[in-house]
C-alpha cells in the first residue's frame, strides 16, 4: 500500500483563524498503492495554543492520534 493524506478547511470554517475560534479539519486518506491497508494510524500535531476537541481522536503531548477501522482498498 501507498497512503496519502490530504488535510483542508472544512466546510464553513472561518478563516483567517483568531483566538478563541473554533476550526473544523476534513482528512480523506487515499491508498495509491495495490494492496489493501489496514490497522492505519493517523498522527497530527497540535500546535502550542491550540486544543485538541474531538473525542475520537486521542491526545498525548501535542500529538493526536486515531486508528482507522476496517480496510482500505486501492
């Protein structure tokens, strides 16, 4: 397999950003490659001043972590 990762704005989300401000991200994972992945892990770091508000994601240091379920075919 060969992930690729695209992360943007999501709908709505006011930019430019201010403190205080709440922003949605959309991340869509794509597998180039030709066999299917699986146990995939997302990483994104959360920079100083920022806080992390989704449940499904978990948190340690500024970095969050999430396990994809299930598959992902070419």
């Amino acid at each position: 397999f060969d992930l690729a990762l695209i992360k943007t704005f999501a709908t709505g989300s006011s930019t430019p950003l201010v403190s205080g401000s709440s922003v949605t991200f959309t991340i869509t994972v794509f597998n180039q490659g030709t066999l299917t992945a699986s146990g995939i892990q997302l990483v994104d770091y959360i920079p100083t001043g920022l806080t992390l508000n989704d449940p499904s994601w978990t948190l340690s240091g500024s970095m969050a972590f999430k396990t994809l379920s299930g598959t992902l075919a070419p």
